[in-house]
C-alpha cells in the first residue's frame, strides 16, 4: 500500500485523481489559480514546488472551458509544471509543461511532453505498453535532477501487472526520483482528510474561498456540466475528465 491507496485485488476501488506539481511561489500559483476561476485545492510551499489538485472528475476545471492542462500551461509561465492524471488506478498519464522560446507555429508558448503507462485504458485497439517514456530525460532536467533520468526512464518504461500493482505505485516512485511532494497520490480522499499530506490547503470553488465560494462554485458547476455535455476538443474528451489534447504527431 503507498500513501493510503487501496491495496491490490478484487476489492480496490480503483482511484482517480488530478493534480499539478508547479516550481513556483505558492503566492504566485494561488493567485494565478484564483484568476484562472479554479476549482479544487492548493497546497502549501513545499521546498521549491506548490501542489495543485482538482475536485471532481469532470473536463472543465476553471473558468472559460479550461481543463486541467490549460490551467497547468498558465501554471507553466510561472515555472515547470507536472500534469498527474491517474485513472481508475490502470493509467497514470503524465504531462510535463514547460515554457520554450520557439514552438512549432512561430512564436512563443508552452511545450507539453506527454506519458501514458497504459493507451489501452483510453482505446482498446491501441498498445498497452507505455508510450513517451523517452521524456523521462526533460522531466529530469526540469526539475533539476539530471542524474535520475536513466532510472526514470526504467520505472516509466516497466510494465506493470494491473493484477499486482496499481499505477498510484509508479507515480510514488516517479515522484520521489524527481523530488516532488508525495502526498499528492493520496489526494483521492479528498475533500475527506488525507492519510499524508500537509495539515491545511486552501480550498478554491471557481477562483473563490469561504461562502463565497461555495455559491461561485455551485453556479460555475452547473455551467461546466453543461458545457461538457456540447463542447467537444479535437478528438473528443476522453475517459474519466482525462482531456483530449493534440494529435498523436505531436504527443509523443
């Protein structure tokens, strides 16, 4: 068992949960979080990162149609981020959000490097074995431990066994090869208390503490839920609030 998560077998429940690793100011990420019109939690400075995770499983996660990558991009302006999507604990996807100088269509922007331990969670028909393991290189780099690269790779890379492991395992590992906050494989308890973890995070309802937040929050809900219900990416929302991004050209 790894941070409270179910242990393997007939009984789990199968754990969800969204997240950001930001190496930032947690000033600066809360203040960006509530402009954004944000929905879940902050954590606490934590050496150099800040802990953000999202409430719910639905697509839009902030104001404007936003989902978590689009929050994690603005988050990436402020400093290298880590998109945490893990699905019913068969997937962990992992998107690392940089911002680069020069992108693909001429200007400047937001780079995404992308991970899945498992595609065939999201489709069927595709592989199961991981894809975009070859980043564990920049994720290394990013957050300043250039020599974990190697064995990063190797944990990503591994196939897992879903009868033995859960994929909450190889994100505690991911997570503690590069240095970041653990507890944020436990963060599926929330709003209930966690197992491990700071004692206190700011809760936002679209952008908003305290009561008034819990009428923005209502009201922006509603309106999410909706919009989920016409909008459409590119290829579609996928499984579980996991967002649709790029084509595959530029995911791996």
């Amino acid at each position: 068992m790894v941070y409270g998560v179910a242990p393997v077998g007939e009984e789990r429940a199968g754990y969800g949960y969204r997240g950001l690793v930001v190496r930032a100011g947690a000033q600066a990420v809360l203040e960006r979080a509530r402009a954004l019109g944000f929905t879940g939690w902050v954590g606490p400075q934590e050496g150099p990162d800040v802990v953000v995770v999202a409430a719910g499983t639905g697509l839009f996660v902030a104001d404007g149609g936003r989902d978590l990558e689009d929050v994690g991009a603005e988050m990436a302006r402020l400093g290298p981020t880590l998109l945490v999507t893990v699905v019913r604990d068969r997937l962990l996807a992992l998107v690392l959000l940089r911002e680069v100088g020069d992108v693909e269509d001429g200007g400047d922007g937001v780079e995404a490097l992308r991970y899945l331990s498992e595609p065939s969670v999201l489709d069927p028909d595709d592989d199961d074995q991981p894809r975009g393991e070859h980043h564990a290189g920049a994720m290394a780099r990013a957050f300043g431990v250039p020599g974990v690269a190697g064995e990063l790779r190797d944990v990503l890379a591994e196939a897992l066994d879903p009868e033995h492991y859960i994929e909450s395992e190889r994100l505690g590992r991911v997570l503690a090869l590069l240095g970041l906050p653990g507890w944020l494989v436990s963060s599926w308890t929330l709003p209930r208390p966690m197992s491990v973890g700071p004692a206190r995070l700011t809760r936002l309802r679209a952008g908003k503490t305290g009561p008034a937040g819990v009428v923005a929050g209502w009201a922006a809900a509603r309106s999410r839920r909706a919009r989920q219900v016409v909008s459409r990416r590119p290829d579609g929302p996928r499984p579980d609030g996991l967002g649709a991004g790029p084509g595959d050209d530029v995911l791996w």
